[in-house]
C-alpha cells in the first residue's frame, strides 16, 4: 500500500483526506503511483500531469523521504520506505513569484 499526501486543492477536488492509500502493482514508481491516483480519483487527470504528454506539471512538485523527487524519471522506483509505506508520497503545489 502506498500513502500519498495531497495538497488541500487537490484534496479538496478528489473529496479526500489529506492522506489517501493506493494499491500499486508492480515496483513503485512516480507513474505507476499517479496512475493509481487518477484511477482511483480520476477528478485529478490533468491536475499533477498533462493527460498527453504524462509530464509533471511545472507547479507540482514529489517529496518523499526529505528528498525533492521532482525531477527523477518517472519510472525511477520509489524510496523504499515509501514502496514499503513507511513514508508518504507528498505531492506539493510549489509556490512562484517575488
């Protein structure tokens, strides 16, 4: 089971917690998480990714053991305490401006 913590706009979009559980086949990956995600909330396709393309939007960011997973591939497997659901997934809206 893997736990995904989700910013209050999305959580609020999908009608969740602040903290969901996914069931991922295969080795836990940034994909086969959002995959999960949007098939379970499928209100977020087109909210944390372009539906196209499958690339991360550019305001969301990927946390997960105090690390910035942003920019991994997205099929990179997971850290494995997040794999393992020790550690949450957190998906944050990124803040820009000055």
């Amino acid at each position: 089971m893997i736990r995904v913590v989700l910013p209050h706009h999305l959580r609020t979009l999908a009608g969740t917690g602040r903290e969901v559980e996914l069931q991922v086949e295969g080795p836990a990956t940034q994909r086969r998480v959002l995959d999960a995600l949007e098939a379970a909330y499928p209100e977020l396709r087109g909210t944390i990714r372009d539906p196209t393309t499958e690339r991360r939007r550019d305001f969301i960011r990927f946390f997960a053991c105090s690390e910035d997973l942003s920019h991994e591939p997205p099929d990179a497997p997971l850290p494995e305490p997040v794999s393992a659901g020790r550690e949450p997934l957190h998906v944050v809206g990124a803040m820009a401006g000055g």
